[in-house]
C-alpha cells in the first residue's frame, strides 16, 4: 500500500510541476510522511492534522505543520496552490465528504488540483478543481 501511495504522490507531483505550483497543503498529514515527499521532490508542504501527536512529530521532522480538522481550516480563501488530502475523507461516513471538499475548494486558489483519495483501497485519487 505505501509503495501506491508514493506512486499516487509522484504523479500529483508531476502534475504540480507540469502546472508551475509550488506548494501544497497536506490534509491529515499524520507524521509528515507525505510532506517530507513533496519537500523532496521541491514543493513547499504545508500541512495539518487533527492529532497534536502527529502534529508534534511532523514538525520534529522539519515541516511546517498545525492542529486542525478537514471541515474547518485556520485559513484564508484561496490561500494554496493545492491541495493533497490522502486521508481526508477516511474514516467519515460519506454524508460528510461534500462539506469536507466545499472548506478544501474554499482554500484553493481558483482552478487549483485538489487530490482526494478515496478510502477504498486501490481506488487510486480524483483530481477535483476549486471553482474559478
């Protein structure tokens, strides 16, 4: 499953690169696993996460990390490029999804990639578009 995953971010990365974005914000980024990947590949992560566990050891790990929840984020509209949200919708019953993706096209600079991994395994990501 990790190697699908790294797979998965590769080609959301790619894609960032083919459209000039530099940075991202990570949803439910856990340990910053994720995070230090897009680092490495040259794009700036910004994440968070619900846990102040989690939040504690991504930024033990260099990433500029901060305790929040999918459904309401600490920041301005149109504030990132884009947006990786691998685990965003995991472990929520499907009548939340709709909210949960309104708050990540509300922080998404116009017409900016959205990935949304679907918690069904193998299901790969949808790439959604904040509005213009």
């Amino acid at each position: 499953m990790a190697a699908l995953r790294e797979e998965l971010l590769s080609e959301f990365v790619a894609l960032l690169k083919a459209e000039g974005r530099r940075g991202v914000l990570g949803l439910n980024c856990a340990l910053g696993t994720d995070g230090l990947l897009f680092v490495q590949s040259g794009i700036h992560f910004t994440g968070v996460d619900p846990s102040e566990e989690n939040v504690h050891s991504a930024r033990a790990r260099g990433l500029e990390v901060a305790v929040a929840r999918a459904a309401s984020l600490p920041f301005a509209d149109s504030a990132f490029p884009s947006v990786w949200a691998a685990d965003a919708l995991a472990g929520l019953p499907p009548e939340q999804w709709a909210g949960v993706v309104r708050e990540l096209e509300r922080v998404t600079a116009p017409g900016a990639p959205i990935a949304v991994v679907l918690p069904e395994p193998g299901q790969g990501f949808t790439i959604l578009r904040s509005p213009a």
